[in-house]
C-alpha cells in the first residue's frame, strides 16, 4: 500500500513534545508551506486535559478546549491552507489512568480475573461491540469531522503472553488481536483515502499481517540516536523501504555534519522530518531543501528496487563501529546511501555498483566533497567519524 509519490513527511513530535496547540501547528504548517512535504502529523497531547498529561489521558480523545479554541477542524484546515495534508496521533487500544474510562472494567482485558494493567495503561477489549462502537465514535468519526488525512496509531505498552476468555489465554489474545486488526479494515473501507502509519512500538509490529493493513511502519523512537542508519539498513531484509518510516530530527544547534548523517539515513526508508524546522539556518535550511528535491528524484528505486549492504558488520549498536553503505537498484537507477560510524578504518569507501554503465545524477553530503565512479564501484572520501553522503545514479 505505497502513497503515489512517496512523499516526504514531518511530524511534530520532536518539535512541541507534547505540546501541538492550534497556534504552534498554524505555524509549523506555515514553515513548511512550499517545502514538497506533503503530510504534517500532529502527535500525542492534543487531547491531555489541563494541566495534565499526554501519557495518561488516552480514552476519551476530546481536543483539549485551550490548545484549540476553535475545534480540531480549524487546525486541520489551516495546515491544508498550507498546502500540506493533516494527520493526527491516536493510541486508539489503550486507556490511561487518567481517563474517566479507566474504571470501566468491564471493557478492558482481564487474566486470570484481574484487569490487565501495565504502567498508567489498561486495554479495551476489541472483542466487545461496545469498544469498537467507542472507537467507532471517537477515532473514525473524529477523522472525518476533521477532515484528516492521515493518522499515526502508537502502541507504548505490551498485554503479555494471554488474556481470559476463551479456552486458553493464547487463544483469547488471538481473538483480541484480530478484532484490532478488524478495527483497522474498518478504518481503511470508512475512510479509504487515509494514510494510516502503524507506530510498531519498538517493532513488534512490525509483521506481516499488521504491515499488510497500513501504509507504512514506523519503526522506534530512536528518534535523534545514532543507530537510526543501522536499524533503517537491517529492516530491508524484513519489510519494504516504501513502508518504513525513518526519522531525521533536525536541531538547529547541529553542525551540517550531523544533519546530512539523519538526512542520509531518512533515504533508506520513508523520510519522515521532525524538530526545529523553522528556526533552521540558511544553510542547515538549504541542505534540507536539497534533501527533500533529492528524495524526490530517488522515490522510484526506493519505492521498487533490490538493496544490498556493504561494509563491516556492526557489533555493538550503541558505539557502532567501521561504516556501512546500502545500495538499492532497479533497471534505471541506483541508490547509494553511505554512513560512517566511529573508527571507519578507510579513509575513502568502495562501494560496488551493479553491472552496467552508471552516471551520477544527484548528491548530498555535508562539505561538498563529490564522490567518484571507477571500475565499477562508488568511491567516497569521507570527512570522517559519524559522516554520511546520498548518491543517485541513473544507468
């Protein structure tokens, strides 16, 4: 279920944290008008109460009346104003503790007699009618009210190995999760034009059967971490690039470095931005700009191609050592997505191409150092530790 066009998305997470008033989305949106991006996703506190939390107010899903004084509609229609599609968060399976719901038991998963309750959360059992026809009216019908065209479903805590009602806890679980899974046809055959993101909740989402029934994946939170390249690279050999979505967080107290790194790794899936997009510098601005325009040109190989890795194998994600480089390719053209960790070991990477004549069509990398093609291999001299360069070739 790829989006024509694969095009580049942000969400404001890492930007309010928490926070995604009617004000601060207008003018996120405004900052974004004209970029190419396409999807603007307001993230989880929309609906806290005042003063209180995003974690634990989930269940109810009415906006909170101070963030937006006019209704959700009207920020939705700003962000559209701009140009850009609205999306919003839902952790849609869950109840917080500080909901009024939380105390309806009788609507939430139990084992062995006792209410399943993990942390500040406590799940709605998909079994029962009544819970999809609350969800009915707070998740699709707030959708449509709103006029979103994308939604973004978070799952932040794990049920456990079973639940009661059926004849093994096992059993019961499944009987849950396929009424989930039914709840998510429901969405897509109500609304057949909504973007819909599975959150995998570190990743154990991402399966087929949940894959099959959402546009793409997101993968973790590890939102500003070094790792992102080495997950978004490993994931090729579990699910589509097209359909997983990988983070750049841009901070504008970052050097260029740092920002083509997260750049580079958005290339191996679904770039999807966040951060400090409008208080960027003109030149962390320009080499957005470039990355966007680029991502755009390299959307059909990402979207249909075949990935190979290159480089050392990594050992220890949190102090990734020596460098990697993806290569996807299809019949016109060739993705090179290269990143260097601590201790590269080589001062210039040679990375093999595919057979055939290849011309460099497209770049990205932080101080302008060209790459070059000889007997068949990409070579990069790159600046450094924890560097990262884009290259798009057409045969």
């Amino acid at each position: 279920m790829s989006i024509a066009g694969d095009p580049v998305m942000f969400n404001e997470w890492t930007t309010s944290w928490g926070n995604p008033s009617h004000a601060n989305m207008s003018a996120l949106a405004e900052s974004l008008r004209g970029t190419g991006i396409k999807y603007l996703v307001m993230d989880a506190g929309w609906y806290k109460p005042a003063g209180g939390d995003w974690s634990t107010a989930q269940g109810e899903w009415v906006p909170n009346a101070t963030m937006y004084p006019h209704g959700l509609r009207a920020t939705a229609d700003a962000i559209r104003a701009c140009g850009l599609v609205p999306g919003i968060w839902f952790e849609l399976e869950v109840i917080g503790s500080a909901s009024p719901l939380f105390q309806r038991t009788d609507l939430m998963l139990h084992r062995d007699g006792r209410v399943v309750t993990v942390g500040s959360r406590r799940f709605l059992d998909l079994r029962k009618p009544e819970v999809v026809a609350h969800l009915t009216a707070r998740v699709i019908d707030l959708l449509r009210a709103g006029n979103f065209g994308y939604l973004k479903v978070d799952y932040n805590e794990n049920i456990g190995l079973g639940v009661d009602g059926a004849e093994s806890p096992g059993e019961a679980l499944r009987q849950h999760l396929a009424g989930v899974q039914a709840f998510f046809r429901k969405l897509r055959t109500e609304l057949p034009e909504l973007v819909i993101e599975n959150c995998s909740s570190g990743g154990h989402r991402l399966e087929p059967s949940m894959m099959a029934l959402t546009s793409m994946s997101s993968f973790s939170d590890a939102h500003e971490c070094r790792e992102i390249p080495i997950i978004a690279a490993n994931l090729h050999r579990v699910m589509l690039p097209c359909q997983s979505q990988v983070w750049a967080v841009l901070r504008a107290r970052t050097d260029l470095r740092r920002i083509t790194y997260l750049l580079a790794g958005g290339f191996l899936g679904r770039l999807c931005l966040s951060g400090d997009f409008a208080a960027l510098r003109p030149d962390q601005r320009a080499l957005v700009d470039q990355a966007i325009a680029l991502y755009g040109r390299a959307a059909p190989v990402i979207r249909r191609g075949r990935s190979r890795r290159h480089g050392p194998d990594v050992t220890a994600y949190r102090h990734a050592q020596g460098w990697q480089a993806v290569v996807r390719a299809n019949d016109r053209l060739a993705l090179v997505v290269a990143h260097t960790f601590a201790a590269p070991g080589v001062k210039t990477l040679r990375i093999p191409l595919p057979p055939g004549r290849w011309r460099v069509v497209g770049e990205l990398h932080a101080d302008r150092r060209k790459v070059t093609l000889k007997r068949g291999e990409c070579h990069w001299t790159h600046p450094g530790e924890w560097s990262a360069c884009v290259v798009l070739l057409r045969r």
